[in-house]
C-alpha cells in the first residue's frame, strides 16, 4: 500500500489519487470556513435583530453544509429566533 502524504486521497483500492477531489474538498473547507468567520464577524450583539448580511451567510452556510439553521445559530452560541 501506498503512503500517504499530503496533498494525495487514498481510494478504496489501496491506490492513491492526486488532483481534483483534493481540490474540491479544500474549496468546500475554504468556503465553509470563511462563512463561520463572516457570520462571526456579523453576529449581533445582545438582542439586536441580524441584518440582512448575516441572514444571508447563515443561509448560504446551510445550504453549503445541510445543516440547520438551529445547528448553526447554536455553533454560533446564539439563541433560536424565529424570523
């Protein structure tokens, strides 16, 4: 069997594979990352309503992950509100 290092997907067959499911899967990783720190920096303070900025990246994270909005305002340590 192969070894693994970095940048290199094992496959099922004990083979490995560089190049696109790297990619993609670092692009996913990449994106869902920079939405947690967008809705971070969005977050509203005490019981400010969110604007329409944070809704949206909450919805595009959700989408993007298929979680919950529920699941993500908790990561987020906020309450759930209902729109």
């Amino acid at each position: 069997m192969a070894h693994y290092t970095p940048g290199m997907n094992p496959v099922g067959d004990g083979a490995v594979k560089r190049g696109g499911e790297h990619s993609a899967g670092r692009a996913f990783l990449e994106r869902r990352n920079a939405l947690w720190s967008r809705l971070r920096a969005l977050t509203p303070v005490g019981d400010a309503v969110p604007g329409e900025d944070f809704k949206a990246a909450l919805t595009e994270l959700s989408i993007l992950t298929g979680w919950d909005r529920a699941r993500i305002l908790a990561g987020l340590g906020l309450p759930l509100r209902q729109p």
